[in-house]
C-alpha cells in the first residue's frame, strides 16, 4: 500500500470488519453471506432491527426472532439469538407461544407479505386483536419471491406476475389499515430507502408494550421488479425516494399503493396509542 | 378449584376432566386450543385451572394456529399442551410435522368423533388411527396412547407428557367421545405421579449443538431465554439445528426421527395380555372398542372358549414383534375397531399369514355388540 492511500485510509477512521460492525454480535456470522438477491430490502431491514436491539439494550438472550417461509422467512436464520423458522404462516401463533409461555422474552417476528397476509392473514388479526406483546415486521415485495414471483396479497392491481400473466385482477390489502383497524397500537410504514427512519420505527414498535407492526416497502428486482419494468434494486430505491410522502398520523385507510409508478406512497407512523395488553387483561380477571 | 397441581383425592370425572387433571400433574402450564366437540371439556377445564397453578391459557383462532402456539410455548420452556377432535386433528397435521422435525416435546389429545369430514361431532368413533400415525407429510417416529377410562386418561396423559420429554417429540393420546365422556372413578394421588425431567444441555452455549443426540438417540434441548440462542427450523437441519439441504443430513436426521422410537420400544410399547397363554384365538383391540371386546372375551371364556386379549396402550410404536410371536400359536385374531379397517392391517402384516385375521368393523356413532364380536371369534375357532 502506498504512503499516500495508508494516509487516506487512516484519514476515514478505523477500518469496517466483520468484527467490529455493530451488527455482528446479532447476526450468526458462520451463516454468511445470506441467500438473499443482490437488490433486495431484506439486508438492510435486518441491520435495522439488530441497530434497533443495540439501541434500546436488549439483552442478546432475551430476544426472540420468528419467522414463518418465503424469502423473509430465512431472516430468523441469521439472527444469533433464539430464532426460530417455522412453518408457512404461522409465525405469529408460534409467537404467541412463545411469549406466553416466557413473557421475560422480547419476541419480533419477521416475515413476507405472503407468508403474514395470504396464509397467516387469519393469525395477523387475532394477535392484534388481543393486543399480543410483540413486534410484526414485515418485509413487503408485493410477491411470493422464493417460489418464482407469484402473485400475492399485496401485489398491485394490474401488476403482472408469474400467475398473474395478464395482470393481476384482485385488490391487495393495505396493511396499515389492516393492522390498525385490527387493533395493532403502534402502525409505522417506511421503504427500504429509509434505513434511519426503519432503525427509529423498531425502536418505538420493540419499545411499545403490546401488538406493533412496521411495514417495509422493499425493492424485489427478480421475482416483482423485472416483470413490471422497475428495472435494477437501486432504480426501485430511487422510485421509492421519489413516490414516499411522510404523513406521520394520516388516515390509513388512505394509505393503498397503486401500481402506478408515478403515484403517491404514503409513509410515517399510522398509529401509536395505548391499550392493555392480552396478559395484563387476562390477568385482571383473576383478581 | 384448587391451586394444587396434583388434586390428590378421589373424583367422579369424566374423561376429558381427567385428561386436563393428568396434564397439570404432569407439569403442563401453556394450553393453547381451539372448541370442538367432544374435547370442549378440556380446554374448559385449563381456562378454569392454568391461572390456578400458574399456567396460561388461550383459545386460538383456529387448531392450526393452537398447535403453532404450543410448539412455541414449548420452545418457551413450557410443558405445553392441545386438545382437539378429528376436523381440528387434520388442521394440525402440518405443525405437528414441524414438532417432529424440531423434536420439540408437547402432547395432544385427540378426542375421536365419528369421521370422515364433519361426520358425527357428538359420537364415538376410531377412525384417525392411521391418521395419527402417517398424518403429516415424511417419516418420523409416533407415540400414541389409547386410553380406555377416565382414570386412564389422567394416567396415560402424565405418561405421554414424560414421553414427550424423554423422546422430544409431540405424544399423542388417541381417545374417543365415549371415553371422553365417560364419567367414572378417578383416583388422583401425588404420590404415584411419576415426572419425567427434560434433559437440559450439558455443556455451554459454545460447544452445545441442540441436535446432537444422547445414546438412545434423542437430544437435548434448551429453552428460549437460556443463553444458548438455538436456531430451530423445520428445514432438514444438522446438528447445530442450521439448514444443510443434502441426503446424508436428510438420512441422519430423519432416520433419527424415526429411529429414536423404533430402537427404544421396548421402553415405548405398552400392552396388556389377557388370558393368552392357552388362547386359541386372539381379540387385538384398543380404547373403547377393547371395553366392548372384554365383554365379548368374558361370554367366550363362560362357554369354555380359549380366548385371549391383546389390548393396545400404545397403539403407536406398533407391537409387531409380540403379535407375530403370538401368530405362530393361535388359530386367528379378531380386530374389533370403530372404522372400517385400520389397525386391522398392522395385525395382519404383523402375522405374516401364520393366523387368520378377521375385522370386526364399526363405522363409527356407536359401539359394537359383544355378540358380533363373539360370533367373529366362533368363525375361527
């Protein structure tokens, strides 16, 4: 190396390695590099919740990170901590489980749009219903990504995917909408170009006592991207940075996404307000 | 009704009562299920008793998601428990795939109605025998009981519980309407309650791999919050409990899964024998149709008939090797079941043609008369 880029190196400060990213004592580092393509959101939202874990001093030992199948589904493999992959869907119930049996642990679940809302739709609203001492993140790509870009719950009307070939005729639900109108006391949406603004929104859903969920609008260039001409991961970021408009506090039942590229999405935080958690109810008929 | 876990005293309960008593004895503090006739008597029974001892209860939105939350619940390092009847039982099918790949310990009763599909919801039926056995997609291992009374659903429930823990996997107690709702004599003592204890890592969260088995083939497990941040996934894993998607991990994984129950029967499989030393021909029969085939067996030996009782206690692991031994000696085996033929072919591979096997079939909403399970046994005679 010559004198002058030693200089330059030394001038940015210590250098990044595995062993000092602050991500690492989160992530099982033996399972690296992850499975995921070049240009999706998954990467960068699961840096956010371990910055998000660092922030608020959870005890490594005390959280619990679960996710249901798909490509969100593999997160929980990466998490050094207990971490549990289970099966389509049902993330959530497993949670449920686990935080009941073991309230001392902080339990996220992390998963996809298809694995929460097609064949876990039905758990979604329940836990937030009882208003469960959980974090929901789920990673959005408006398709079933690890199957081969199969249309889902989210994908945009008239946006075509591998069984939607001439355009896909159902309405997609709105997620903030869903969750707040199930109960959920914490409703945050953001995109994968928002890493700041994801790290504060776990915080505040890992910090609320009861069901919280955050919504991530990621980029999915192979299985939704290319097939609805949203070109490479960075273009989608891009699009993103443009379509985002913050309305912390707005209507969720106005926050739909259309397929339109030009069209508005709305981000922020829906819902944040308080209300009994399932075992702090329960518990109060004991009495 | 009592803070005490173990109610010691003597009880008038019915079997479904006696079922919940059994699991809060054996230690069950995480209940999760969902209503269906006829197994709605223990989930109300763990409402009114998991705050009593500590435990927590909730009524799930559906079985998928019950048997989702009592995987999740063990994981959490408690004895965990569901309840359900046929429909519910399918529902479960594919979660209780995930409790054997993550061997992870719970029980689940299922209370048998008259099926297939809604069919009879308030009636007698043993129609899930093989469903219990072959339900979920793969191969693994299965340990089923079948209670035939109240006080056997208390006893036989503990058990399932302590062989869930030794063998770390979900346990089965395959009972029915009518032993559900029987009401009989149920004798509780504390004393006799036996607890089999989880085995716990033995070395630190470095060196320990969740997946390395013991001798007898079963491993270790450590619980949520323990400080060994174990990695459970229903994908084929190694011994770290970390996906490795290859045949020589599927054979040594699965052939475990299966393994660790076929090379511990002689610890696993329970049978009762009754007067079979000078059988001539053999009842193999289990639960509520073992009841009626005692009468049946009772009317033979009065007219002097050598009849003898194989009766099943677990019905899974199979006891091959014991029917095949028999086989030799008896002129035929009678199979009194409440279906149309299901444990009656596992008799019948297992006598390997050395005895006539007849089927005494039932399809369910009733029981048998002894008389037709009599006249079955005087065809072979």
């Amino acid at each position: 190396m010559t004198t002058e880029l030693k200089k330059k190196k030394e001038s940015t400060g210590p250098e990044l390695t595995a062993a000092s990213h602050p991500a690492t004592k989160y992530l099982r580092e033996e399972r690296l590099p992850h499975i995921w393509c070049s240009g999706c959101g998954l990467g960068s939202a699961v840096t956010s919740l371990t910055n998000a874990y660092d922030e608020l001093e959870i005890p490594i030992d005390d959280i619990g990170v679960v996710s249901g199948i798909g490509c969100a589904g593999r997160a929980a493999g990466y998490f050094e901590t207990d971490s549990y992959h289970t099966t389509h869907g049902r993330a959530i119930p497993f949670a449920t489980g686990l935080k009941l049996a073991n309230p001392e642990m902080s339990v996220t679940v992390f998963s996809g749009d298809g694995d929460l809302f097609a064949i876990g739709g039905n758990h979604f609203i329940h836990a937030a219903r009882r208003n469960l001492d959980m974090t929901v993140i789920c990673v959005n790509n408006y398709n079933f990504g690890m199957t081969g870009g199969q249309f889902g719950p989210t994908t945009p009307q008239g946006a075509t995917a591998t069984t939607a070939p001439y355009g896909n005729y159902e309405n997609p639900f709105n997620l903030p909408e869903l969750a707040a109108s199930a109960g959920a006391i914490y409703v945050a949406r953001w995109t994968s170009v928002h890493a700041r603004r994801i790290e504060a929104a776990m915080e505040d859903a890992l910090a609320k006592e009861g069901f919280s969920f955050v919504e991530i609008l990621s980029p999915c260039p192979t299985g939704y991207g290319r097939r609805n001409d949203l070109g490479e991961g960075l273009d989608e970021l891009k699009s993103y940075q443009e379509r985002a408009k913050i309305k912390h506090g707005s209507d969720p039942g106005k926050a739909e996404i259309k397929r339109d590229p030009e069209s508005e999405i709305i981000v922020g935080k829906f819902v944040d307000k308080e209300r009994p958690t399932f075992c702090e109810v329960a518990d109060s008929y004991l009495d | 009704m009592s803070d005490k876990a173990i109610m010691t005293g003597k009880y008038f309960m019915n079997g479904d009562e006696a079922c919940a008593e059994g699991a809060i004895a054996a230690g069950c503090r995480f209940f999760a299920g969902y209503p269906i006739t006829p197994q709605s008597e223990i989930a109300e029974r763990m409402s009114n008793r998991m705050p009593e001892v500590g435990g927590r209860f909730i009524q799930m939105e559906d079985e998928l998601s019950s048997i989702a939350a009592v995987l999740g619940g063990s994981w959490g390092g408690a004895r965990s428990m569901t309840a359900t009847s046929g429909p519910g039982f399918s529902l479960m099918m594919e979660n209780i795939g995930l409790g054997m790949m993550t061997e992870t310990p719970c029980v689940i009763a299922n209370i048998q109605r008259g099926s297939p599909s809604t069919g009879l919801p308030t009636a007698v039926g043993q129609g899930d025998m093989m469903q219990a056995k072959w339900g979920s997609h793969g191969d693994y291992g299965v340990i089923a009981y079948a209670p035939t009374s109240p006080q056997e659903m208390f006893d036989y429930t503990v058990k399932a519980f302590n062989k869930a823990e030794q063998y770390m996997m979900p346990v089965f107690v395959m009972a029915d309407e009518k032993i559900g709702h029987m009401r009989e004599r149920v004798e509780i003592d504390e004393s006799k309650v036996e607890i089999y204890q989880r085995r716990k890592p033995e070395v630190g969260p470095d060196e320990f791999l969740p997946y390395e088995p013991d001798e007898d083939l079963v491993p270790r497990m450590a619980s949520a919050g323990e400080g060994y941040r174990v990695h459970v996934t229903g994908l084929t894993h190694n011994q770290k409990g970390y996906p490795q998607l290859d045949v020589e991990t599927q054979q040594e994984k699965v052939g475990r899964l299966v393994d660790k129950v076929e090379k511990n029967k002689d610890d696993i499989v329970e049978i009762e024998e009754i007067g079979v030393e000078d059988a001539e021909v053999l009842i193999v029969s289990y639960g509520m149709a073992f009841r009626t085939a005692m009468g049946a067996y009772k009317r033979a030996r009065e007219r002097g008939k050598k009849v003898g009782i194989i009766r099943l206690v677990t019905v899974w692991p199979f006891p091959e090797e014991r029917i095949r031994e028999l086989s030799q000696r008896v002129k035929g085996i009678v199979v009194p079941e409440i279906n149309l033929g299901q444990l009656v072919n596992e008799v019948e591979r297992a006598s390997q043609g050395k005895a006539e096997v007849e089927l005494v079939p039932h399809p369910g909403g009733g029981l048998h008369q002894p008389d037709q399970i009599l006249d079955s046994l005087e065809d072979l005679l």
